[in-house]
C-alpha cells in the first residue's frame, strides 16, 4: 500500500540539513534545488514543496511543487508548478504517480500548472481528465555548430561504437564553421555584461509587466537548480552540468541610455534567454547575440520570444546553420483555469515558471 509524506519549507530544510534525503536507493531531490524551493519568494511556509510516495517503507517516487502566484486587479492567485515527477518503476503497478498527483490537487485545491514535460509525463496528465492545454508559445531553436558526437548516439544507441568517428566529423565541420566566423565583430554599441540584475536594470524593468521582479530573479541566480560538476546518478532530473551560467546583460542606445536587458541561460553549449526587455528595436540584441554566440562557442539556441525570433529572421547576418520550430505547451489544471478571467493572458516570458532553472 502507498503512503505519501509531505515536505513545506521548514520540513523540507530539516530532511536536507539531516542528511535523510540520501538514505534512498534514488535521490527524492537534490540539497541545491532543495534550498531553491525553500528561498523561492513566491512559497509560503505552509505550502508543500515535495512529497515522498513510499510503499512498505522503500521510497516508490516522488513529487515536486514550485509555488508561484498572479496578481490580478491586486487579487493573487495563488498556484504550483509541478517541477518534478518520478515513478520507480518496480512500483508502478501500485499506481503511486496518481496518489502523488492526487495529494498534489489536494494541497493546491487544483491549481497546478505544468510546463516542459515528456511525452510519458503527458499521457498521464491526461488520463487524469483534469488538465488543458492553455497559452502555448511558438519558438524556434537555430543551430550554430554541429553536435553529432553527442546527438546520434542519443537517437541510436546502436551508433555508440562509432562514436569518436563523430567527434573528429564535429571537429572538421567546426573548424570550418569558426574560421567562417572569424569576421564576427564585437557590437560598436554600449552594452554591459553582469552575473545578476543591479539597480538600474531593477528600475528599467519595473516598467514591464512581468510575472518576476528583478529581486525573484537575482533569487534564482544565487539558488540554481543546476550547479557545475559532475551529475549524481541517483538524481534524475537536472542537477549538474559542465557548465552553466547566467549572464545579465544592458545594452545602451545612441544616447546612452538603457534601452534592453536581458538575461543569458548557457548549459553545457546551449543558449537561452529566459527574460528580455527592451523599449527598442533589438536589432542590437541580433548583433549581441551573434558575437556571444561565436565567442562562447555555443551549440544551440532555443528561443520562444517571438519578436527576437522575427528580428532574427530578417537579419542577414546572424550565424545559424539550420533552424527548426518549437513549440512549448502549457497544462493548467481545471480549476486554476476557473480562478482566472476571461481571455486571461499570463505574458509568460521563456524563463517563467520552472523554465529558467534548468
């Protein structure tokens, strides 16, 4: 039989601070992201940050919340995001992935959201008859240098044995991709690049609606999920990665006035832009983002900000190779659809929700 245990805050920072998170065959959470829930501003100290599915005393799965809210007309709403969700799968037939999602509508009185699932995560949410499909955003990812080492095998395993084949393929195809960039030049405007968000740029953005202040986000920046370093195998989600960073980054007008920040997401060669604000055209973000691209030798570069990706369309110079669409999908659980009004729209920039932190 399944028994469930919840986790808020305090409860939460006692399991991490003893050492009892690890004494499992898998890792229900890791101390970093453990310590990012807790200092997320948005999460009460009452509110349930993880829960434990356990049966005859071996932890069976587990479940994590993100608390988030909307403040609308001045009224909040307050709601989750689930940010994890794993079944061992030698208890699957005790069905604990819906006693956990259940235990999840029960603390949240059915406001949940979910963002950037997998396909099994998704049949699920749907069987369970309680979600829609809400605000989808359409995006693009451009490629910037080829990553056939590691992509192949992924798709086909069989493909591992050859797989230093591709690495000296890459390295050919790279050079050449980079003695073509090598007339790339640093952008001729002011800009300025920090590892998080300083006054200026907190009063520059405070003119934008926005589901996170700049305090939330520099939040975020000191608690990342992701941390450098070797992954831990008993973890199965995001937890360490070669390298990770936020870059901050203003760019100036002619005048020298603020006219854009925006924030930098780079993992392991791949690049996204979580938050963007500007009062310009971003033309300059283009050419921004193409030195950083080649300087920083970045892979690839998911984007859902739609007026970027059109200015990125028209710009003759940005060094893609190739680019695809995107789409990301959002599920809200019925009842937080029913708290809101209507036509509601969020303005979810691409780091909102969970997003920015992995």
């Amino acid at each position: 039989m399944i028994q469930l245990k919840t986790f808020n805050r305090k409860e939460l920072e006692d399991f991490i601070s003893s050492g009892d998170f690890e004494q499992y065959d898998f890792l229900p959470i890791t101390k970093h992201r453990a310590l990012s829930h807790i200092r997320n501003p948005k999460a009460g100290d009452e509110d349930t940050l993880l829960i434990l599915a356990f049966h005859e005393e071996r932890l069976a799965g587990y479940v994590g919340c993100f608390p988030d809210c909307f403040d609308i007309d001045g009224k909040k709403i307050r709601y989750a995001w689930l940010s994890t969700l794993y079944i061992n799968p030698e208890f699957r037939k005790e069905r604990p992935a819906k006693k956990l999602l259940k235990k999840v509508f029960e603390e949240y009185e059915g406001k949940i959201a979910i963002t950037e699932f997998t396909k099994e995560a998704e049949a699920l949410y749907n069987i369970m008859g309680v979600f829609e499909y809400v605000f989808p955003k359409e995006g693009k990812r451009y490629y910037f240098r080829t990553d056939a080492a590691k992509m192949i095998p992924e798709k086909k395993p069989g493909t591992k044995k050859i797989e230093p084949l591709f690495h000296i393929l890459d390295a050919a195809a790279n050079l050449l991709i980079s003695t073509k960039n090598l007339g790339i030049q640093k952008p001729d405007f002011r800009y300025e690049t920090l590892s998080s968000i300083d006054q200026e740029s907190a009063d520059f953005i405070s003119e934008f609606q926005s589901q996170r202040n700049a305090e939330e986000i520099n939040i975020f920046i000191k608690n990342p999920w992701v941390l450098e370093g070797k992954k831990d195998g008993r973890y199965l989600f995001s937890s360490f990665a070669g390298v990770f960073k936020y870059f901050w980054v203003k760019i100036y007008d002619k005048d020298n006035r603020l006219s854009t920040c925006l924030m930098l997401q780079l993992r392991d060669g791949y690049l996204k832009i979580p938050y963007l604000f500007s009062v310009s055209d971003l033309d300059e973000v283009v050419g921004f983002l193409n030195y950083f691209i080649v300087e920083n030798k970045v892979k690839g570069f998911t984007c859902y900000q739609t007026e970027l990706n059109d200015a990125i369309q028209k710009s003759k110079s940005f060094s893609k190779i190739y680019q695809r669409d995107f789409r990301r999908e959002y599920l809200f659980h019925k009842q937080l659809l029913q708290e809101l009004p209507e036509n509601f729209d969020p303005h979810y920039q691409d780091g909102d929700g969970d997003c920015m932190m992995t």
